[in-house]
C-alpha cells in the first residue's frame, strides 16, 4: 500500500512541475487590441502598392541592360572569387 501511495504523490508531483513549466513558458502576452490591428490590416491589403509601376519598369530597363553584359562574363574565372580592393592577379 505504500508503494502505491508513494507513486501516486510521485506522479502527482510531476504533473504539478510540469503544468508550472508550462505556464512559466508561455511569457509573451497576446495582443490588447487585436480589432483595430486587424482593421488596418486589412485596410492595407487591399491599397495599391505605391510606385509599383515606376520600379518594376526600371528594374526591366536594367535588367534588359546587363543581360549581354552578364553572358559575356567568364565566371568560373578565379578572379571573381576575391574580395573587392583586394585585386591580385592570378
């Protein structure tokens, strides 16, 4: 009878520690005003990106721009390979 007495207050124990590590786990606190986050949330959602247009067209000009450039380039040639300002000729 004290051996089941003794497991008993043993597990009894360790369900005790484990619920207080639990709870000391969970230490960052949830959201006060989750509403009106969500609202602007939304509100943003739904906004058109500014200056998209303008962006995307200049990263095409570049990019139309270097594409020769960047297939001309050897680079498995070792020299890509350094640090800038550290130029050492191979």
């Amino acid at each position: 009878m004290v051996r089941g007495a003794r497991k008993a207050v043993a597990l009894g124990v360790a369900v005790a520690v484990a619920c207080s590590v639990q709870q000391h786990l969970n230490f960052v606190p949830g959201p006060r005003h989750a509403a009106p986050v969500a609202a602007a949330a939304a509100s943003m959602m739904m906004a058109p990106a500014a200056f998209a247009d303008e962006i995307g067209d200049a990263a095409k000009k570049l990019g139309d721009a270097s594409y020769s450039f960047a297939k001309e380039v050897d680079w498995n040639n070792g020299i890509f390979l350094q640090a800038p300002g550290k130029f050492q000729p191979l």
